[in-house]
C-alpha cells in the first residue's frame, strides 16, 4: 500500500492530493485489483478442474470452445449465465435471498486483502493479517446460512444447517494449525510470516519439525472442510440434497456462490503457502526472481491437490464429519501446538 | 404402520422448548431428485437428520406393458420387455421367451440357448457395472462412474454388433434368437473383453472403491436387511444374498442351459461390518461380475453348431391355451412371467413378477431410524430400475 501511494504521489496530477485522497486511490485501484485477479482465477480455475477431473476420469473435458483444449469454455460460461434469467422464488425472503450471494462473495473478496503476494506487496499490510484472514471468512457462514434460509426449500435448509455446522467447526483446526507457525514467527503480519521461512525448502515451516509437518496436513484437510469441497462438500451433497444450499438460485446470483467457492479455494491454498510452503521463496535459496510468480505457482500446485482429493474420494457423511473435526483433529492440532512448542524450547529457539 | 412407535416414543413429538410446537418435517424426495435413480418419489418424515418415515410412492413410468400383451403378438411384446429393466434387457428378453416356450413346450437348439446365456451374462455385468458406478455416485465418489461407463461401453459395442441395437436389443424370440455370432472374431473379442475385465478392471473398482476407508464407513453397517426381512419382503437378486441367503434361481431352479457350467454364488458375509449391510450388498455384485465372467467363458468354449432357431423368424408365434409360470434371474433378481393363454396369437393374461418392485419395499422397514445420506446409500445398495417397478 505504501509503495502505491508514494508511487501514485510520483504521477502528474496526484502530486497535490492529499494523504486521504492518495489512499483512497490506493484502496479503490487494489480492491479493483483483487477483485478483477478473483474473478480471473475463478475462470482459470473453473476450467482447470474440468480438465484435472477429465484427466483423472480417463476423458478429455472441454475440448471445443477456443480451439486450445476448450481453453474459452469457462468464460463461455460466465457469458451464459451473465444471460440467464434471475429467479426469486415467490416464497422467499427476498431481501436475505438477494443478499446472501454478495455476502458469501463479500467474505472471501475482504480474506484476499491480506494475501502476501510478493515482499511489500500487500493490499492491507496488518499486524493482524492472519487473523483478519480467518476472521473475514468466517462471513461466508452467515451468507451460507442466510441462502439456505431465505430460499424457503426444505433441501436448501439442510444444505444450510449442514454448511453452518460444518464451517464453524472446521474454523477451529483450521485456525489451530497456523498456531505452531504463529509459535515460530512470533507475528501474526502476513508478510513476516513468509519472511521467516527465507533460505531454502529446509526453511519451510512445514518441514521445520514433525509436528509442523502433521500441522500442515491437519490445515491442508480442514481447508477442504472449510471449502465446502468433496470428500467434505457438505452443504452441496449433490446426490442427497440435490444442490443444498444454492438449490433456488440462478444466473448471476449462482454464479456469485460458484466464484465464491473458487475464490475461498485459492485463498486456502495460497494460505498454506503462505504459512506452511514459504510464501514466495522458491525452494533452492538464491533463485528468488519472480517472488509473486513462485507465490501463485505454489497456490495454483495446492489448488490441484485440493481437485486431485476432490475427484478420487467418496464422500463422508455428516456425523463422521463431525466426529473427524471435534475427536481427531482438534486433538491432534491442540498436540501439534504443544510438541512444536516443546521443541522450540528444548532446541533454544523460543526468545 | 411399522414406524407408529418410535414416533410416539420420539424426540420430535414433543414440546422441547415450552410454547413453541415442533413436529416433523415432510419431505419429498423425488421425483425428480439425483440419489433416486429414475422417478421414484420418496415421501419422508424426518426429524432433522434421521428419518421417521419412508413410503415409495410409485407409478410415474407406468406404460401399461402388460396390457399392452394383450393386444399384440407373442414375438412382437418381446420390445416391451427390453423397456423393463432397460439396464439389463437381454435378461428380461430371456425371462419372457422362457416362460412363453414353456407354454409351447418347443424344444430350443442348443446354440441359441448358449447365445441366450452368453448375452444374458453380458446384460448382467453391464447392470451391475452400473450399479456399482451409481451407488459410487450416491457416496459421493464420482470417479468411478466414469470406469464403469468405460467398460460397460465395450459390452454394448458387443452387443450391438450382436443384435443392433445398443440399449434395447430385442434380441431373443420364443424358440430361439434373432442373430447367429455376426462374425468370426466377436467370441474372441468377448473372450478378451471379459479377460480384461477380471484381471485389471475389477482391481481398480475394488482400489477405488471397494475397499477405499471413507466408502466402507459410509455403507458397512449401514440399510441393514437381515436374513428374516430379506426373505419376508420377498427380496431376490444381490439383495437376497447381500444378507446372506445362497439363493439363485441359475443353480436352484435351473433354467435354459446354467446346469452345464461351473459357477459359485457369492453372499454377503459381513466382512466390513453386519451382514445384509450396503457393502455386502455392493461387494456380491462385484463378485457375481467375476462369475458372469466365468459363465461366459464356459458358454462360449462349449458353443456348440448348428441352428439358432426352432421356429423361423417370419412365422407367427402360436401358443396352446394353457398357463405357465416361469422364473429367471435377471440381474436385479428374480424375473417371473405369468402367461395365460387363450390359444390365440396374442395373451390373454401376462403378469410380470419384476425383482425391482419388491427389493424396493423393504425401504419402508430398513429406511425408518437412518440418517438421510444412509437412506441414499439403502437406495443405491438396492440398485433399482423404474422402468422395471412400473411396468
């Protein structure tokens, strides 16, 4: 933000403006920024899982539409259902049914802003930033909720009371998780993060210790959790409750919910990046050139594990759901927190 | 009602919170709804996620088939019966043409009755590749549907150069069969198809599936139908022995040629959890692909020459007064044919016994006390067609 504005200072005619003025600027053009890179990598991604879903089903997936392996077929898409007419049920709360979808897409669109992409490159640069991440997030919940509610369909209501259980559980070892690397850091700020793992893969939280390792691992499943994304897509459970919560919405007000789910994708796994797989350092130390571009390539490697998951496994059912969230890993983060932090002061790390 | 007490006993029908009444929730699952494989509508009661009540209610495909057989001949209600279980029709042609030579007491060549068999166990293992690839889809898995159509893909291939058609073949006629081997390398191919299947295919469904921790949490122990229910609802096929009962009308009532060859009949053991659970249920039918598999190899190394059909294709079927009763095993259970004839060139009774319909009413028991997502896995480990429920 910093760089922005005094690079903003440096153009003809944003010379006189003063300080609010210049960050006001600053603010619009990176909310543009995020929300434009958003709505971009939800194309890239929609189109990317239709091909990792065709590759691992032994068929192609698109094929057509922009010569190159179907490489237009998901702006097609969004053009379509940009055409589509926009249904509000009869029976539905109408304003809560108009606001859920931007609510869901408001919460994972303010998550981004504390996304580290490169040194000094961050839309909000806050001491907090990790726990502005989780804590903006967690709208999504309510936006969930409230789709599920106003929709008055007894399927979207069981999508929605699934999704709310779910989600507010999976925060917890999620949140958890990023503790032991918090232990480490000492600094929740994004950027001090990433820059504690300088020096090569050895540097990376998750192979710091053994217990960052099941840490990451214990983040990587809540993440899918927290996606609403097979083997744990609860609120949508296709063959049971036949959309769940977004079964009444159409056109633009959908596809709100599908770029939400997208957007929450990346952000989980450039998260993880973030935390566990040394931000934008590469692995051998030295070759750091395009410090966003390793950032993205590691997000975008995370966000084919998180399809590779989703395609390969059935999915678990609500009680078990559960039972994995508040018996195992909870526990298992909670030891994760205390074993990390053992280490850190037997070894003589902890000041 | 079996489910009165429990909902008299229950949570939901009490006040819990004083001045605000709660009650169960109806909800209607289909008819147009993903986990019920057609248009099968189920009327459930639930209090949130358990189940209180489940009734099928049926009859959105009914086309009127067996009245149908009242009006046309013999030969030509063979196209009815490929609509039934339109997943496994070769099945219901053979359950069809078996009762009808049993009225006409006609002596069938025995190349057409190992045709018959060879098809039929094509029909079979197709079915159930399908069944596997929708009750993986029910939990969730969606991969493996994609295989399972891949494989099932060669059968039809198979049998389109066989009989024509790909989906609804038509293919068997009282006294015979439409169709000799189209040529010389289509038992070879079969041979090598059925090779493929047994030695890799079946390996990846069962790494993918079978054996994969989330699914068996998701269906052992799950929609159990113990040996006394099984048999009081009148449920044949894999879910007869999915609980454990050896029944298969291919070895105990033998018809058409299955007392020449060798085969087993897998029943569930309750290997992963109870028997008569959703896995067993799933697991006999992966193993009845291994013997159908065997079956054919029989039928086609012992394929003996000569003619195909007794009666020629172009002469209309005659059928002395009289009734017959005969029963087959189709892929979904036991197929039975009720004709009564007039001695005139069309029925004038037809009754069909489908497997389908009763495998589905024992829901209305096992269903009540389960979860929803457990109702959708009872659902898909029935592995039922509606084409074959409504007639």
């Amino acid at each position: 933000m910093e760089i922005l504005t005094s690079w903003l200072q440096g153009l003809p005619g944003f010379g006189g403006m003063s300080d609010q003025g210049l960050f006001i600027t600053g603010a619009v053009i990176m909310a543009t920024l995020m929300f434009t890179v958003m709505a971009l990598c939800a194309i890239v991604f929609t189109w990317m899982e239709r091909k990792v879903a065709g590759f691992i089903q032994s068929r192609y997936g698109p094929m057509r539409t922009g010569r190159w392996h179907g490489w237009a077929q998901a702006i097609a898409d969004m053009l379509k259902i940009l055409g589509k007419e926009d249904i509000i049920p009869a029976e539905a709360d109408k304003g809560l049914f108009v606001f859920a979808p931007l609510l869901v897409l408001l919460g994972s669109l303010l998550a981004w802003a504390a996304v580290p992409w490169a040194p000094g490159f961050t839309a909000a640069d806050l001491d907090l930033g990790l726990f502005y991440i989780f804590a903006a997030s967690s709208m999504v919940v309510i936006g969930i909720l409230m789709a599920g509610w106003s929709s008055n369909n007894k399927w979207a209501l069981y999508g929605a009371a699934r999704g709310a259980a779910q989600m507010v559980s999976y925060e917890i070892p999620l949140a958890l998780a990023t503790i032991p690397v918090i232990l480490h850091t000492g600094s929740l700020n994004t950027q001090d993060i990433v820059i504690a793992q300088q020096g090569g893969i050895w540097h990376w939280f998750v192979l710091r210790d053994p217990f960052l390792f099941v840490a990451f691992w214990m983040y990587f499943i809540a993440s899918i959790a927290e996606t609403n994304r097979g083997p744990f897509d609860m609120p949508e459970t296709e063959s049971e409750l036949v959309a769940g919560y977004h079964t009444e919405y159409t056109g633009m007000r959908f596809a709100f919910f599908f770029l939400a789910e997208y957007a929450n994708l990346f952000l989980v796994s450039l998260i993880a990046v973030m935390v566990f797989l040394g931000g934008w350092w590469s692995p051998i130390p030295g070759l750091d050139f395009a410090p966003a571009l390793t950032f993205v390539i590691k997000g975008v490697l995370m966000v084919f594990l998180n399809m590779w998951v989703r395609w390969t496994l059935p999915r678990v059912r609500v009680d078990q759901l559960m039972y994995l969230c508040w018996k195992v890993m909870i526990p298992v983060t909670l030891l994760c927190i205390v074993g990390s932090g053992i280490l850190m002061i037997t070894s003589g790390a902890a000041g | 009602m079996a489910t009165g007490k429990i909902m008299n006993n229950g949570w939901a029908d009490q006040d819990h919170v004083p001045g605000i009444k709660s009650e169960l929730l109806e909800l209607n699952m289909g008819p147009q709804h993903p986990a019920t494989h057609g248009v099968l509508r189920l009327l459930l009661k639930t209090d949130g996620e358990i189940v209180y009540q489940v009734t099928p209610v049926l009859g959105y495909l009914h086309r009127c088939a067996e009245k149908i057989a009242e009006g046309v001949n013999y030969k030509q209600w063979v196209v009815y019966t490929d609509r039934f279980d339109y997943l496994a029709p070769m099945c219901c042609n053979h359950a069809y043409v078996t009762a009808v030579e049993k009225l006409m007491d006609v002596e069938v060549p025995e190349r057409a009755e190992h045709l018959r068999v060879v098809t039929a166990e094509l029909s079979r293992i197709a079915s159930h590749l399908i069944a596997l690839a929708t009750f993986g889809l029910d939990m969730g898995a969606w991969t493996p549907l994609l295989y399972c159509f891949r494989e099932r893909e060669e059968i039809l291939n198979l049998l389109e150069r066989m009989a024509g058609g790909r989906m609804l073949y038509n293919y068997m006629i009282p006294g015979g069969v439409r169709y000799d081997v189209p040529d010389d390398s289509w038992v070879g191919d079969v041979l090598d198809f059925i090779t493929m299947l047994e030695r890799k295919k079946l390996k990846d469904y069962n790494d993918l599936l079978s054996y994969n921790k989330i699914f068996i949490e998701r269906t052992a122990d799950v929609g159990v139908i113990d040996e006394a229910t099984a048999k009081a609802y009148a449920c044949t096929g894999p879910v007869l022995r999915g609980s454990g009962v050896k029944f298969d009308c291919r070895r105990d009532d033998p018809y058409s040629v299955y007392h020449k060859f060798d085969f087993e009949i897998p029943v569930g053991t309750g290997e992963m959890g109870t028997v008569g659970d959703c896995w067993d249920r799933y697991m006999v039918r992966v193993r009845e692909i291994e013997q159908s598999c065997r079956i054919i190899r029989q039928a086609l190394d012992t394929l003996p020459d000569g003619s195909y059909q007794a009666i020629p294709l172009n002469k209309i079927v005659k059928v002395p007064a009289g009734a017959a009763y005969s029963r087959t095993e189709s892929a979904k259970g036991e197929i039975g044919h009720y004709i009564i004839s007039d001695g005139g060139q069309t029925a004038f009774r037809n009754k069909v016994r489908s497997p389908s319909f009763c495998n589905l009413q024992v829901v209305e028991k096992v269903g009540v006390g389960q979860m929803v997502s457990d109702l959708v896995a009872l659902v898909g480990s029935l592995d039922i067609v509606l084409g074959e429920i409504d007639r």
